[in-house]
C-alpha cells in the first residue's frame, strides 16, 4: 500500500479492506483529515494471472500507534480511479463468504 499526498509518500500494509474504507499500517504518524492517493496491489491468484493494482482518492479519519509499533490508520474513500472500485468489489465478494 502506498498514500500519496503534498509531496509526502508512505507505504505500509492494508488491514481491513471494504468499499468505502480501510485500515492501513505504516511506519508515519499522519495527520487526521489528510487527503491521500491510496494505491494498493491485489495479488493474483494463481501464477498464470496477473495482480491488479487500484488507486483511490481517501482521506484519513484517525490514526494511532498500534501495539505492534506502527500506526495504524483509518481510511473513508472518497473516489476510485479507473476501474478501482469494480476491481475491488470483485475481490471482496470472491474472498468473503456471503451469508443469508
């Protein structure tokens, strides 16, 4: 994962991933209410696919340092890039068990 914005880049991991927010880690305490380009990489599934990469305008709704030294970071998305928000909705529902 990495979050662009005002000259400033970070990377880190995503923890929780939905549609319209996510918690990220990284290694930079940042301010809440910053805006952000969030790009992060869907890994492929198989060795004969390729990952995906989507792009999303967000802004970061807290940050805090976690237990495990890094910050961990909520994000609420603003808007997807692309095809970003398709890309996504397509991984989630192919990884979470839908229950009735």
């Amino acid at each position: 994962m990495q979050l662009s914005g005002r000259d400033r880049e970070f990377h880190g991991w995503i923890g929780e991933i939905s549609t319209v927010d996510a918690t990220a880690y990284t290694e930079n305490n940042l301010a809440a209410n910053s805006r952000f380009l969030a790009q992060f990489f869907i890994p492929p599934k198989s060795t004969h696919e390729h990952g995906k990469v989507v792009q999303v305008d967000c802004k970061s709704t807290y940050c805090v340092l976690d237990n495990n030294g890094m910050f961990r970071i909520g994000l609420k998305f603003n808007a997807f890039l692309g095809k970003g928000l398709a890309e996504l909705e397509k991984e989630l529902t192919s990884h979470v068990a839908l229950t009735s």
